[in-house]
C-alpha cells in the first residue's frame, strides 16, 4: 500500500529539522529552499492533513550543498 511505501521511505529521508541541523539554518530557512524549489522535497502528510511533512532525500541534500558550494566558489 502507499501507506506502506511512505513509511519504509519515510526511514530513509530526512526531516526538515535533521536538514537544519545538518546545514546549521534555522528550519525556515529550509521550508524557504523547498517552497523556492532549490530544495526537493517530498510532502508525506497523511490524507485531510492541512499542513506539509516534508522529508528530503540524503542524495538529493548532498546535491543541494554540492550545488551551492560551487555557487559560492565562483
């Protein structure tokens, strides 16, 4: 089921606190690179949830921080 898709993947990401902590921002910060879409991002809310539950990727993380470091290298 997809229930049971989201929560094996669910493991496996990562939530938007663990990213701020990791890029040490605030977690606005990161909802910011979501809502912009530098940031891919997965919304695991359950069905009739209001608000977003973002979890992002490691792989996609590792590309985000890859990225902006050789914007500030230039």
């Amino acid at each position: 089921t997809l229930e049971e898709v989201v929560k094996y993947m669910s493991d496996k990401l990562l939530m938007v606190d663990e990213v701020a902590a990791r890029m040490r921002v605030n977690r606005r910060t990161v909802q910011s690179w979501i809502e912009s879409k530098q940031l891919p991002a997965i919304d695991v809310r359950p069905n009739g949830a209001e608000r977003a539950m973002w979890r992002i990727k490691p792989d996609d993380l590792l590309q985000f921080a890859q990225d902006r470091r050789s914007c500030a290298a230039e």
